[in-house]
C-alpha cells in the first residue's frame, strides 16, 4: 500500500530524504516499490490524471463550410486555470488560421469540454461557445496558412499549432476561414491540459 505524506515543515531537521511527487489529488506519495516515480511527459501524465480535454467544430461533406465563411470557437478558463493548449484544423481548400487573445463575443452554442480520459469523470474549467457572434477579435497572437489548392480542384490541407500556456479569465478566439471561393469540409480541433 502506497504512502501519504504531508511535507516537511522547514524547521523540521531530516537526515534522510525520501523522494516524493504530488499525485492528482494533490497528495505527497512516497516514491517505493508500490507506487513509482512517474516518468512519462506531462501531457500524458494529464491524461492519465483525468486533466486533458477538448473541443471541436466540423463542417462535414453535407454541412460544407461556405466560401469566405468561419469556424469560430472562443474559450475562456475560470481563475487559476492556465490552460496549456495547442489546436489542428484542416480544410478541403485553402484557408487561414487565426488565434486571438481578449475577443470579445456574444452568443453562440455553448459547448462542454470533452474529457480524453474516459475513466475519470472530471470536467474542465473552461467556458466554450462554438461560432458566437464577433464584436473584436482582440490581439492576434498567431495566424497560419493552410494551403489547399483553389477551387473544385482543391485537395485541401491541414495546419498544427504549437504549445501555447493560456491565461485565466481571458477570452480566446480560434478562427479557421476557407479563403478557397468553394464551400468545403473543414476542421477546427483544441486541445489541452489544466
């Protein structure tokens, strides 16, 4: 059986030391032939913690996104939530990718993160409304060009965007639009651990 600690307080003289690592519940475990020292990446870690989500929006083959059209999902985090997030889309024709901090946005279909971890029932602390209505962009942080050719003709493509940590209480905004002059399928993808 694994055991629990509390941390030394810093009067405390010890002459020996037993490592530990804090698990999900924020407990000390002691490190032993019962409970090992995790050694696999953090993203992974938070998936196995329950702590890893996502969210999404397709435009499949019978709901093509229209020409000059957008996918928009803006996401906010409660206070103490830095999200660290990194997001995919992909599009039957060229399009444009956009990230923007301090958006401002109304409306919209709300959407609840879905857990990658179909074991633990946690939910995330993130507020999520899939294509609201824009009033400001806010400051762009990031934007990619998905090359996919133009026109009927157009075989599509996908971009990837790298880690980004998120700061609480701030709204979000993730834009893909197809600049192709044809409705096309098209992907927005967000993931991220808390």
């Amino acid at each position: 059986m694994a055991i629990q600690v509390e941390r030394e307080s810093i009067t405390t003289k010890s002459r020996f030391v037993s490592p530990t690592y804090t698990d999900k519940d924020g407990v000390q475990q002691v490190i032993g032939s019962d409970r090992s020292m995790p050694t696999i990446d953090v993203n992974h870690l938070r998936l196995h913690e329950g702590r890893a989500y996502y969210a999404y929006k397709l435009n499949p083959d019978s709901a093509k996104l229209a020409a000059g059209a957008s996918i928009n999902i803006a996401v906010a985090w409660a206070s103490g939530t830095s999200p660290h997030i990194i997001f995919t889309a992909n599009c039957g024709g060229d399009a444009e990718l956009h990230m923007y901090e301090n958006a401002v946005v109304t409306g919209g279909t709300s959407f609840t993160a879905v857990n990658r971890n179909r074991v633990i029932n946690s939910s995330s602390n993130s507020a999520i409304l899939i294509n609201p209505t824009v009033t400001s962009v806010g400051t762009q942080l990031n934007e990619m060009f998905l090359a996919g050719g133009t026109g009927k003709q157009a075989n599509g493509n996908d971009a990837y965007g790298s880690e980004h940590v998120l700061a609480p209480l701030t709204t979000y905004l993730f834009r893909l639009t197809n600049v192709n002059g044809t409705a096309h399928m098209a992907h927005l993808y967000l993931e991220w651990y808390e």
